[in-house]
C-alpha cells in the first residue's frame, strides 16, 4: 500500500441495553483520535434505524499512521473493554483510495 491515503470502515455493535455507554466511550475516541499523527478525519455515526449500531469512518495519510493509532491507549483502552461492551467483534474494513476530487 506504500503511502496511499487509507479509509477505514469499523462497525460496532452494542451489546444490549449498553448502547449509551458504547456511545459514551466511542465519543471520548473522537477528539485525540482527531489529533493522531495522519488523521485526515475520524467521524462517528449512529444508525438511525438500530441504536446500538455506530459506524467509524475515517480517512488516515498512510497505512503506518493508521497502525500508529490503533495501538495508541486512547484506543487499547476502549478496545480492552470491547467483550463487555459490545455483542460481536469489531468489523474493521480497511481500503485505499481509488479515486480523489482533484
């Protein structure tokens, strides 16, 4: 992949009756995640239709800078909590990007 810019797809799914605490957590991911070296964006979503459904979505500079972030402890944290919080593993698609606006 070299340096091509990556985008990241990561579903989560809240075990239930802990969607507002998986939401809590998740949020708290924003904010240094935003500050990582590479992030170009790091965007939470919640589906509208099943709320214990969110959805990263996330553009980094490079396949390093992304490998970089998910070992930093902001993220290990909320990771080490992921079998209590959440009701199946993480699904992470990772993909480079194709096309650009220019």
């Amino acid at each position: 992949m070299g340096d091509a810019r990556i985008s990241v797809v990561a579903r989560l799914r809240a075990r239930a009756g802990m969607e507002e605490q998986v939401k809590q957590e998740l949020m708290g991911l924003v904010a240094p995640s935003r500050k990582d070296m590479g992030c170009i964006n790091y965007d939470l979503h919640q589906s509208m239709d099943d709320s214990a459904l969110f959805v990263f979505y996330e553009n980094w500079e490079s396949k390093a800078d992304l490998d970089a972030h998910l070992g930093m402890p902001h993220v290990q944290t909320v990771l080490g909590k992921a079998d209590q919080l959440l009701a199946e593993p993480v699904d992470l698609s990772v993909m480079k990007l194709l096309s650009d606006r220019g």
